[in-house]
C-alpha cells in the first residue's frame, strides 16, 4: 500500500498523494454502482435516530441537556425538548476499518474526519 511509502515523503509530497488518492476515490464514485469510498454526498445518507431520555443512554441525555442550556434553554425546556426529539446520527462505513456515526446537523456544514484514519472525508456536495 501507498501508505508505507509516504512516512518517508516530505509533508508536501504527502498531502499531494492524498489529493490523487481523493480524486481517484471520486472518480471511482462516479463510476461504479458498488463504491467503497467514503465521501458525503447530496444522495440520501443513512440515518438513525438515538433515543436519549435520563433511563436510555443518560450519558448522551445529559450532554445534549447540557448544551441546549448553554444555548439559554432552562434545564425544564432542554430536558422535554432532548427526551422528546430523537438524536439524529449518519452512518457511515470504512470497509478496511468499520462503522461510525456523526451527528447528521453537522454532516455538510463542517469538515469531517473518519475516525478510524484521521482522513478528512470529502464532502462532494460543494
């Protein structure tokens, strides 16, 4: 694999190989109905919904309670408003590496990384 040369690259020769192996990866998405490459795109993206109330996944309840109150919400009105609206997360799927989610508002609206590489992900609605 590539990936074994590049440690000894320069920085800039790197980040040249990985603009090649990002387009030959949207090229590849554009020409195959069986694509492995991750990139987000204006297709439908597959989305779940998590349910956090203080019983079910109190941990993520209490940080999204947490933020809303940072927004000025008061805890009565985030806690109804968290309980009540499902967390809205889009999978995605590394085939060398496996499966991870990212919170569905921030798909699109802010460069995104595969957690599994550090790559960025390209985002191929601009």
């Amino acid at each position: 694999m590539k990936y074994k040369r590049l440690q000894y690259m320069s920085k800039q020769k790197t980040l040249s190989i990985e603009k090649q192996e990002v387009a030959l990866c949207r090229n590849i998405w554009q020409n195959s109905s069986q694509n492995d490459c991750i990139a987000i795109t204006d297709d439908a993206g597959e989305v779940i919904e998590v349910v956090t109330t203080p019983r079910v996944n109190p941990g993520m309840f209490r940080r999204r309670v947490r933020s809303l109150m940072l927004s000025g919400l008061s805890r009565e009105e985030a806690e109804k408003y968290v309980a009540s609206t499902p967390q809205k997360l889009e999978l995605f799927y590394d085939v060398n590496l496996g499966a991870f989610a990212i919170d569905a508002e921030a798909v699109g609206n802010t460069p995104l990384y595969n957690p599994y590489s550090g790559k960025e992900i390209p985002d191929e609605t601009k």
